[in-house]
C-alpha cells in the first residue's frame, strides 16, 4: 500500500517494482556526490543539492508525487515533478555510458576515452530510436540543472561517476549490465549492433571479477577489444 520511489540509475526498476507495488515513481537523480568512505558523503553543489526529477510510473503526475516533490525542495533539492519521468531517465541513461569509461580506464576525459563514450552514446541514441522510446536530450539534462545545481568544489575531492566509485570501494558489483547493459539487450531485440556497449559491459563484470582498481585497463586496449570483437 505504501509508494515506491526508485531512484537508482537505469530503467529497469519501475518494471520490476510494479509487479508487487501498486504505487511505483520514477526518480531521474542528477546528484554529483561521492561515498568512499563508510558514513561519508560529500556532495558539492549548491544551491541546490541535486536535480531529482519525479513522476508515477506509467501514468503521470499525481498528487503523491507532489508532495516527495515539496519534501525534497524543502531539503534544498530541485525537485520538478515530470508527466514522462521515463523520458528523462533514459536521458540520464545515454550520459552514463561514460561511465564504465571511467571506472574501467580510470578517466574519460582523454581523446581515447571520449571516442569510446562517443560511440557508445551513438550506440544507444540508434538503439532507443529503434525501440520508439523517447529521451530527454543532453542539452535539456544541462539545461534543468544549470544555475540551480552548480559544482562548489572541494578542495582535495574529485568528482566521480557512481560505476568508477564502486570499483574504487571494491563493492563486488557494478552498475554497467543495467546502463550500457540496457542497450545491448534493446540492441539484440531491435536488430540495431552495439558491440561497443557489449565490450564496455564485458569489460565492467571483469573489472569487478578480478578485484581491479579503476584504470586498470586503457581505452586504446578497450578500443582494440572492439575491433577483436571481444564481448563476452
């Protein structure tokens, strides 16, 4: 009886949650934050702390959504209550294909990096075009968070995606089968190839098997990876 909220990344959750609660919302959360350490969060932005947007699945706004809404901006989050929530976390989906970049090669800022989450990103936006599911474009993500949701940084803190924060906590899982994951099984169902994101995911669940630090691969061995038609 009771709503659910489902806040991680990817847009699996919704489906999953539906099947035992009648009142299920999706959560879009554009929040920079880092957890290293136990009991310790740092988030850096102001003057909101973090962009959450919020919608009942499937159907739209109601009143329940408003109220988390109201809860939320009290709690200095930008807290926009959306008719498409789904839109905007397959939005959120496409820019976290850098990612796994990240986490697996340490940076995705280098040329090397940012080809690869270049090609993964072209991947999925052919993938959910195939599929017929709209998405919210970068521009819009920027545009929602932009004065309103601003890094202050900290000094001697750097910030990093959730994927490259798991391999750094050395959590035993990570996040990739259900981002770049999410496309490749759209991909196989639509007939559209994504053996970037196959490669990316491959290379994500070996990080995690064999205990490895971010950056333990390179992006020009990921790369040759998908030439060699290495996906698992």
């Amino acid at each position: 009886r009771l709503p659910l909220v489902c806040a991680q990344n990817g847009v699996e959750n919704e489906r999953l949650a539906l099947r035992r609660f009648r009142e299920v919302y999706g959560m879009c959360v554009v929040l920079p934050c880092s957890h290293l350490n136990p009991g310790e969060v740092v988030a850096p932005c102001g003057p909101n702390t973090g962009a959450l947007v919020i919608g009942r699945y499937g159907t739209g706004p109601d009143d329940t959504a408003r109220r988390i809404a109201d809860d939320l901006e009290k709690a200095r989050f930008l807290a926009p209550v959306a008719a498409d929530v789904m839109r905007w976390k397959y939005g959120k989906l496409l820019g976290n294909h850098a990612n796994v970049v990240e986490a697996v090669c340490g940076s995705a800022s280098d040329g090397a990096a940012r080809d690869l989450v270049a090609r993964a990103q072209a991947e999925g936006a052919a993938t959910l075009d195939a599929a017929g599911i709209a998405y919210a474009s970068g521009p819009e993500i920027t545009e929602l968070r932009g004065g309103t949701v601003d890094p202050q940084p900290i000094p001697g803190q750097r910030a990093r995606s959730s994927s490259w924060q798991s391999l750094a906590r050395g959590a035993g899982s990570i996040e990739t089968d259900y981002l770049n994951g999410e496309i490749v099984l759209l991909g196989r169902q639509h007939g559209v190839p994504t053996p970037v994101n196959a490669a990316l995911q491959h290379a994500a669940r070996e990080s995690v098997r064999q205990s490895r630090e971010p950056g333990g691969l390179t992006a020009e061995e990921l790369s040759r990876r998908i030439t060699a038609g290495v996906t698992g």
